[in-house]
C-alpha cells in the first residue's frame, strides 16, 4: 500500500478502491486509486487532499454514527475494522459499500493514518435483500406452497399450508404429500400427475384432500420441477390454493342448474342427460333396466277447484314421495307440468312393477289440507317398461312406458300398467 498506484492496474475492473486517509473519521483521504470514479462515478483527484467533493456527505445518514463508533473503538484497541453502509452516486442512485481498514502507528501508538478498501456490493446486497423479499413472500404467500426432493420427501411448507392442513413444520418435514390424501377414489391419475412432473412439465389439478384433523377440504394445484443450470433436478415446487368454499358453491350452483326447485327432483334437461348415460353405460355393462313414466291424475281439476298454491303443495309432496320411495341409484325426473320419468338401474320388469304399485299406493296416501281445513287427496297413474335390447337409445323405451301410462289413464287412472 506503500505506492497506491501500484495496484490499480490489478483493481481498474474490480469495484475496489483501495485508499490512505487521514486519522479521523471523516474520510478524509490521503490518496486513491482510480477505481475510486468506478465505484462513486466521481475522479478521485475530487476527494484527495481537500478536494471538491465530501466523500463523508456522500454517505447516507443511516447508521452513520455507529459506523464512527466502530471505526473509533478498532483506533483505539489497533484493531481492523469492518463495517457497511450506503452512499449516493453521480447518478443519484444508493450502492452499498463495504469498508475495512486499520489504523497505522508510530512507536508510541499514536494513530497516524488509515490505510484500507471500499468495496462496492450493491449487487450482492440487492441480491440478498431480493431473496428476503422473496422469502417472505413465500412465507406470507395466501396460497399454500410445498417444496418436495426428488423422492417426494417434503423440505419446506410455508405458514398457510400449515394454517390450512393443521399440521406444524416440524411434523409435515420429512413426510410425503401422500399424508394429506383420502382413501377414496379419484379421478386423478396419479401415475400420469408423476410423468408429466419427472418429464418437466408442469401439472394443474384439484385434489380433495384431508386435514391433520380428519377434515376433507378441496384445493386447486399446480406441480412443477425445478432444475438447477445442469439440467438437473433439485426439487419439486406445488402451490395449492384451498377451494372448497367454492367448490361447494360450485356444487350447489351445478345442483340448482340440474334440479326444479318446486319437486327438487332433476328437471328434464338434466333426467334426459343422465338417464340418456346411464342407458349406454347398462347396455355396455349388458345390466338390465327399466323406467316408468308418471302423471299425477285430474291434476288440471286440483288446480281449478284449490289454487295454485295447492297445486304446488300437491307436485312438491309428490316428488318428496317418489324420492323417498326409489334408491340413490335411481333417477327420477319432473318432463313436464305434473309428468315425471323414473330410470331403474340394474332392474328387472317385475320388480319394476312391484315398486310402482309401491309408489301407486303412497302416493294415494298423501293428504293436503286447504286453508279452511278441507282434505285434499290425489292420485298417480304409472306406465312401466323393460328396456330391450332391440332399444336403440332411451327414447324407445320411454314411448313404450308412456303408451302403458295411457292405457293406465284409459283403464280408469290410479292404476299401473306395463308395456309388454
């Protein structure tokens, strides 16, 4: 340090400055190299001896008087000292810099000047303040986010995943993401998520998955890899955002969509779609089924002679007792005013009938009441039908069961007649 110029040729595309200043803590400088211009985009000819320039005003405000502090306490115990700090540049904008120096002395400890380096780590500094930015965010992120190695084993889970599964950090390390998932059957393919995820695509999906505490909850996901420069994979990154609020909502509006909300049986857009499926996939499954088609009986004279409002009363029961009288299997479905469909998976003619004189007979025990108190009873004919082999779509069997339908109104109604 001796000849400061020596250097400088070794620093001119580092961001060092190496320097002598005087023996105080006010920057002073004695001399520096050129570098100096790099760091602070001013000469340093402006901050030798006087210059025109303050290298102390230059530095912010922050901290200052610790930074003197440390240089003080290392001047006195002839220590090197370290420390960090922001300055303003030509261009205005604020490099951080670090320093270190020692104190030279003569033979009786007497402080004769500082010799040392300012080092610009702007970059690295913005870098590490970037990866906390980023940490944090992570952290504090709304939707659960989940790092797993290349074999699956959880590293790293932040505060919402583990406010929303109930598990702490300490337990879910270590452990597979397999912890969270239901013993029930799904439609995602797992072995494909896997494929797509080694191979480097990324995954989008919904799971149902379940809490620590038993809870079954929904959550859309997205799986990636990450690859470090090689090409090699480091880890797996999933972000998964709880949606069974919505989920439930979507639910429920797909149930309104499908269902008539006076009889809160399938309305007859959504009775023929499904029925219209579950024909095709009895025909593939070579499972024999039946359907029924229904009409309340003289329910025109129910509402002339009592109102609507009882009329609605008489559909709403109506559809209650139909329900409540096939299985979960089954379909029913209001086609029209006071005309429903019923599909009977996995059933023969004769126990298709024996159900419908079932239905007949309950439904004939319905009692309504007006507001005067009057008593009011109706009744159903029903038509039944085999689904044949011959059936082309679901539509043959229905006209061979509203046929029989008829012919149970021709014989006098409240009645039950199969087409044979």
């Amino acid at each position: 340090m001796e000849n400061i110029k020596e250097v400088d040729l070794l620093l001119k595309d580092l961001n060092i400055v190496t320097y002598q200043r005087e023996a105080d803590t006010n920057w002073s400088f004695i001399d520096l190299s050129d570098t100096m211009e790099r760091v602070t985009g001013y000469p340093a000819a402006d901050f030798i001896n006087g210059g025109k320039r303050s290298f102390a005003e230059m530095v912010h405000l922050d901290g200052i008087s610790d930074i003197k502090k440390k240089m003080l306490v290392s001047f006195d115990n002839q220590t090197p000292f370290e420390v960090e700090y922001r300055l303003e540049n030509a261009n205005g904008k604020m490099v951080w810099i670090l320093e270190k120096g020692i104190g030279i002395y003569d033979q009786n400890g007497i402080l004769l000047r500082i010799d040392g380096v300012l080092i610009k780590i702007a970059k690295n500094r913005e870098i590490d303040e970037k990866f906390q930015i980023l940490q944090q965010t992570v952290e504090q992120a709304p939707e659960s986010i989940i790092i797993t190695e290349p074999d699956g084993s959880i590293c790293y889970v932040n505060k919402t995943f583990c406010d929303t599964t109930g598990y702490t950090k300490e337990e879910i390390i270590g452990e597979n993401p397999r912890i969270l998932k239901l013993n029930l059957e799904t439609n995602i393919n797992y072995k494909s998520l896997w494929n797509d995820i080694v191979s480097g695509r990324e995954w989008r999906g919904i799971f149902q998955n379940k809490k620590k505490n038993g809870q079954e909850y929904w959550e859309r996901s997205t799986i990636a890899p990450l690859y470090d420069e090689e090409g090699q994979l480091l880890k797996f990154i999933g972000i998964k955002k709880d949606i069974s609020e919505e989920h439930a909502n979507s639910v429920e509006l797909d149930r309104l969509y499908r269902i008539d909300m006076l009889t809160k049986v399938y309305n007859r857009r959504s009775f023929f779609e499904l029925a219209e499926e579950a024909f095709f996939e009895n025909r593939q499954d070579e499972e024999d089924s039946a359907v029924m088609m229904l009409d309340i009986d003289y329910f025109k004279k129910i509402n002339d002679a009592y109102g609507h409002t009882l009329g609605d009363m008489a559909l709403t029961e109506f559809g209650m007792v139909c329900s409540k009288s096939i299985r979960k299997t089954d379909l029913i479905g209001r086609i029209g005013g006071e005309e429903f469909a019923i599909y009977l998976m996995a059933t023969q003619l004769d126990n298709a009938l024996i159900l419908a004189k079932r239905l007949r007979h309950n439904v004939e025990n319905i009692e309504l009441f007006c507001e005067n108190g009057e008593k009011v009873q109706f009744t159903v004919s029903i038509g039944v039908s085999q689904i044949m082999p011959t059936d082309n779509n679901l539509d043959d069997a229905l006209r061979r069961a509203d046929s029989a339908l008829y012919e149970a109104k021709r014989k006098g109604r409240n009645r039950v007649e199969a087409a044979l």
